[in-house]
C-alpha cells in the first residue's frame, strides 16, 4: 500500500474517535470520571513509550546532532500552543475543559445560550489535531511500522481528550448531535495537516532528525504535563493501583507492536 494511503486511513480513524463521546451518554458522572483516568493512565505510558522507545531511537540512527535541540523544540512548541489557548480558556470561564473532567462532569448539563469556550475548545482542538496529522504522516514517511505505533499513541490520547472535548461542548450550549458534529469537523484538522507535511516533506531533508524528535518532544509534553499530573490527585489506593497498571499496560503495548513490527 502506497505511503499516502496509510497516512489518510490512520488520520481518518483518528478523526472518527471524535465521535466517541456519545457512548459516554448513558454513564454517571463517577464511573465516567473513573474511566476517563484509566484511559489516561494507558495515553501516558503509550505516549511515553512511543517517544522514547521507537521515535527517538529512529531520529538517532543517523547520529546525535540536533536531535535533542529538536526534542526541546517540539516540547517549547506544544507548551506555547497549550499555554496561549489556555489563558483564553481561563480567561472566559476558568479553563472549562480542565474543571469539568476532573470533576466528571461531561455530559448533561446544558446551556440555553453557548458560551463563548465551546469555540475556543473546538479552534483549539483543530490546532492540536493538526499537529497530530503532521506527527502521523511524518512517522509513515520515515517507515510504515512507525506510523503505526505512533498512530497508536495518538488515538490513546484522542480518547479521553474527546470524551472531555464533547462534554464541554454540551456543557457550553451545544446540543448532543451539535457537538458530535462540531467535534469531528474539529477533528478531521488532522487530515488537513498530514496531506500538508506530507507534500511539503519532499523538500525537507533527513526529515527524520526534524520532525520525529519534535513529535517526541510533543508526546513527551503531552504525557508528562497534561496526562501524569491528573493521576497523582488520585487518593484510593485501589484507583492509584489499576491507574499504574494500565500506565505499564501502555508502556507494554507500545513495546509489543515495536518488537515485533520491525522498522
């Protein structure tokens, strides 16, 4: 199969995810709250995983120089990103997004009249889904098995992080169907920014020591700064304990495809 066609069907299975907030419709906000933290625990240690244990080692194979620059780069770019559309989120309504899933509140609490967070989420979502189509098609540019394990870490994050997406969106004044739909329109980005690092990576040179350490530095922001910290708030031990095991699990899953798909 052709390189662009593993991109655009991973980027495509990536952008219906959006959808999987209307399965979340029927639980209670406890044992949602409870398996959005699961889902977190698995996101963090595939993101980790993938970054350290298959992108980093591909952009090192041609040598040590610039490649940590690059990974420092990816981390700075995604920090610059989250704390710019943050600060408009706290500035409306307290980063609406963070709150509510903490606390588990995802879905049925409706507004009459749409706040103005639900467009900031969803132009945020955009950006951020962009940027996971230009890791994806970067990844399968340099070899197909690492677009699939990077392609596997991305849809362990869009989990939980459109599950909480969707909640805001009802919350902030969308109806259910309206927040479906606006959710994967955000979501198809992801299409729009692997067709465009796509087409522009013929031109970039030894793209494996740019943009793969970049996406390892995004994934190791990602797991780190937004995923990790929510799991340390937890006080059962029981919930700490099935948390950790699905980190490992995370961890293993990424090692598993990795040893036996080989680059």
């Amino acid at each position: 199969m052709h390189t662009l066609a593993y991109i655009l069907l991973s980027v495509v299975v990536v952008s219906i995810i959006s959808l999987v907030g209307i399965f979340t419709i029927s639980l209670n906000p406890k044992r949602l709250h409870r398996l959005l933290l699961i889902m977190v625990s698995f996101a963090a240690g595939a993101m980790l995983a993938a970054a350290f244990l298959d992108l980093l080692p591909e952009a090192l194979e041609n040598g040590v120089d610039g490649v940590f620059w690059y990974v420092l780069l990816g981390i700075v770019i995604f920090f610059v990103i989250e704390e710019f559309l943050c600060w408009y989120h706290c500035h409306n309504v307290e980063c609406e997004r963070h709150t509510h899933l903490k606390a588990g509140k995802t879905v049925g609490h409706h507004h009459h009249h749409r706040m103005p967070v639900v467009y900031l989420n969803l132009f945020g979502d955009a950006a951020h889904n962009f940027m996971d189509g230009a890791i994806i098609a970067t990844s399968y540019i340099v070899s197909v098995p690492l677009g699939l394990i990077t392609t596997l870490a991305v849809i362990a994050h869009e989990i939980p992080q459109e599950i909480g997406d969707f909640g805001v969106l009802v919350y902030g004044g969308f109806t259910r169907a309206e927040a479906l739909g606006y959710n994967l329109l955000s979501a198809l980005a992801a299409v729009a920014g692997a067709i465009i690092a796509y087409f522009f990576s013929a031109g970039i040179q030894n793209i494996s020591q740019t943009f793969v350490p970049i996406a390892a530095g995004g994934f190791i922001y990602m797991a780190t700064v937004d995923l990790l910290p929510e799991l340390h708030k937890t006080k059962k031990l029981s919930s700490a304990t099935l948390q950790m095991l699905f980190f490992f699990l995370g961890i293993a899953v990424i090692w598993a495809v990795g040893k036996f798909i080989e680059h």
